[in-house]
C-alpha cells in the first residue's frame, strides 16, 4: 500500500481532510518512523485513540516477513543497543537490536524505551513490521506492549544465536545493531566536519582483529581509541561507506581499553572477482587476473589543487577553471573469468609499473609532445599479464572498483594450476 493509499484511508477514518493528514504522514515517514507507527501517532494528533487496524496475530519469529501487519511474538532479546536520531527536528533515543525463538532471528527498533536488555525473553504485543534492505524487522512502539516472561527461551547453537553481540570484523555486515567487538587500532585520525550541529570532532581510521580489517566512525571521539590501542567496543553499529561496511561508535558506545593485545591477521581473504563484487564491497581483499586493458584517464593526469579530483581540459567540476597539479595514475581493468573490476593505482604503484617518477613521466610526454605516451608505455608493460591485487573494493552504479594497497605480478605456474584445478574437477 502506497503512502497516498495509506492517507485516504486514514483521513476517511478520522473525517479530516486528505492532503493535511498526507503531509503529517510524509513528513513521519520521512524520519524513519515507521508507517503503523506513523498512523498510530496521527491517530492521537486527531483524537482517535481507538487505534485502528485488525487485532494482531501471534506468530514465530521464523514466520515474519516483509509483509506481515501487526504480531505478537515471544522471543529472546539477542542484543540491545541505544542509538540517537534526528526526529521532526530533535534528537530522539531508540534502542535496536535482534530478537530469535527457536525459529528464526529478526531485527527490531524499539521507539520508546522498554528497558530490554540481552538475554531476557520477552511478550511484544502489537509490534508492526516494516521491510528493511529486503528483510523484516519489528518495530516496538506506544502501541506495543512488552512482557517480561520468568521462563528462559531455549535457543538453538551457532553465531546466529549469540546473546550480547558479540562478533569478529569478518562477520559485520551492513544494517547491524547493537555489536560487541574487540579490535586493535590500526589507523586513526581526529577530523573535524560539518555536522548537523555545526563543527564537530570525530574520530576516523581503520579497526582489525584476526579476521580482518574494517573502516570505522567514532562519532564522540573516546580516550581509549588512538593508534596501536586494543580495545574492546560494545553497541557499535555498522553503516556503508565508499561501498564497504564501516564499524560506527555514537555517545551510547562503551569502549574499554584490554589489557593484553588483539592479534591481526597479516593476510586478507582471496576471492574470486564474480564473488566480491556480488558482496557489493569488501574492505580487505586480495584479487588475481590478468590485465585485460588499461582505461582512459591513466598514466600521466591532472588534479585539482583544491579538492584532488581529476581535472578535464583545465576544468574540475566542483571548482571550474584551475591549475591542474600533474599525478601519476592507472585505472586498469583486471578479468578472472569470473568477473572484471577496475583496479585504481596510486602515484606510487603507478611509478613502479611505469619504472620511473613524476619527472620521467613528464619528460617523455614532452618528447612525444603527447601526454598519452605515458598510459602507451603502462598499457605495454601490463596488458596480457596476471597480477595478484590486494585492496579495498566498493560497488555501485558505475561499476566495481578496487583501490589497490599492492599490485604484484603473478608467479604462480600456469600449467601446475591447470593441473590442480583438473584434479578438483575430476
């Protein structure tokens, strides 16, 4: 049902007029309030406390989909995690998490604060369902009730299943809520930004435990987290950045410096292409193809001086005319047969492939009076040959790509790989 759909009904059953009742809803509905909520607060606005719909149904948790109305369900508070928002222009406290019986697992915002805390099981009478990234996800409101049940729910085994959130890098996943970590700092830099409160400090850099490597926000910048640091974090939540998951940290964070220090793993996982681009962006990885082309925009380039993007004919697109500052790069396009991606070298890496600097690269662009000599020599030195890529990958509308950390080439022997892959075959 449309939002349209939702204010006819609403506005007939109130007996006020469609359009005011539309906007209300839009603009609820705008801050993520979800639509049976939405409809619930309005009803009041309007003096209908009689809050409308069919009697809610009692359900598994393993039966909920994206288009269930209103449930009933007892479960087990798996994790729970106090987030802020911004709701009709102020900040508004909600506490997420995921709940499981022993049918199925399944998230939940809570709009008011239930005092829910992992581990317990709970009666959530009138929770409303909404579809979130495909999946469906309670929502616990003032129209809910909550009950705390004395006896304990059996859950099955496995991670899934977990209570308190606790999780390896590896695992996170865009959309998680309420996660318990403990990492190692690898990165970290103190910025300030434009926020929605004006200039704010933040911490920004890079996570890594054993299972791997992540990005990460800390939104109110704490003591414990700074370069080297082992640290154990609980209530992070997880956002997309560039494509990839990255780890968040807000005010409801705790962090706690440990005594002993997380190991990292020296390594990052191998992939096939056709696999890390159908994850839709990975962090860490490590690639292996042949160099199929070398894309315009390579070799010997241009910058903007002010904000680094590629300047076209004197012109960068945020900045209009500018004096370009030259840079070395390559965008080439890397093929396993399973996929392609675009593999992005940095003045560094570009500088070994080419076998000379900056400088080099200059002088023989003004011997060939051509600028495309540089990418000429690449394209000759590359094209046709396997590398072994490790990087950051990131997927969206214009494509995959890969910003490359190593750009090494392949020694592995091809007919002892042909050999190994007809015996797994076989």
């Amino acid at each position: 049902m449309d939002l349209d759909t939702h204010a006819e009904d609403l506005a007939s059953d109130l007996g006020v007029d469609k359009e005011e009742v539309k906007a209300d809803l839009s603009n609820l509905v705008e801050y993520s309030v979800p639509i049976d909520e939405a409809k619930q607060s309005l009803r009041r606005k309007y003096g209908d406390d009689s809050g409308g719909g069919a009697t809610p149904s009692t359900v598994d948790v393993g039966e909920i989909t994206p288009d269930s109305s209103n449930v009933t369900v007892t479960a087990r508070v798996l994790s729970a995690g106090k987030r802020s928002i911004r709701y009709q222009g102020s900040d508004h406290v909600i506490v997420e998490g995921r709940l499981a019986d022993d049918t199925g697992v399944v998230d939940y915002t809570a709009w008011e604060d239930f005092g829910l805390s992992p581990g317990e099981t709970i009666t959530a009478g009138n929770a409303s369902v909404r579809e979130w990234d495909g999946e469906p996800e309670l929502n616990l409101g003032e129209s809910t009730s909550i009950s705390f049940e004395e006896e304990s729910l059996e859950l099955p085994g496995g991670s899934s299943y977990e209570i308190g959130g606790e999780a390896d890098l590896a695992d996170l996943e865009t959309g998680d809520r309420a996660r318990t970590l403990e990492v190692q700092v690898l990165e970290c830099e103190r910025r300030t930004i434009d926020g929605r409160d004006g200039e704010t400090e933040i911490l920004s850099g890079v996570f890594g435990d054993e299972s791997g490597r992540l990005p990460f926000t800390n939104w109110d910048p704490a003591p414990e987290i700074e370069e080297g640091a082992s640290v154990r974090i609980e209530n992070a939540y997880v956002r997309e950045f560039r494509g990839v998951p990255e780890v968040n940290l807000s005010a409801f964070s705790t962090v706690t410096a440990l005594e002993g220090e997380v190991d990292v793993g020296s390594d990052a996982p191998e992939m096939a292409v056709g696999e890390a681009v159908a994850v839709g962006g990975v962090y860490d990885v490590r690639l292996v193809g042949n160099v199929i082309a070398v894309r315009d925009g390579s070799g010997l380039i241009q910058r903007c001086p002010e904000c680094s993007r590629v300047v076209q004919k004197g012109q960068c697109r945020t900045h209009g005319d500018v004096d370009g500052v030259d840079d070395l790069r390559v965008k080439a396009i890397l093929d396993d047969g399973t996929g392609t991606v675009t593999v992005v070298l940095d003045d560094e890496l570009t500088e070994d492939v080419y076998g000379g600097t900056l400088e080099d690269a200059l002088e023989a662009a003004r011997e060939a009076m051509d600028q495309e000599a540089v990418a000429d020599t690449i394209r000759e030195k590359i094209v046709g040959r396997e590398y072994r890529v490790r990087g950051h990958l990131s997927v969206d509308e214009y494509g995959a790509n890969l910003d490359a950390s190593t750009f090494e080439e392949s020694d592995d022997d091809p007919q002892a790989r042909a050999e190994n892959f007809l015996e797994v075959i076989a």
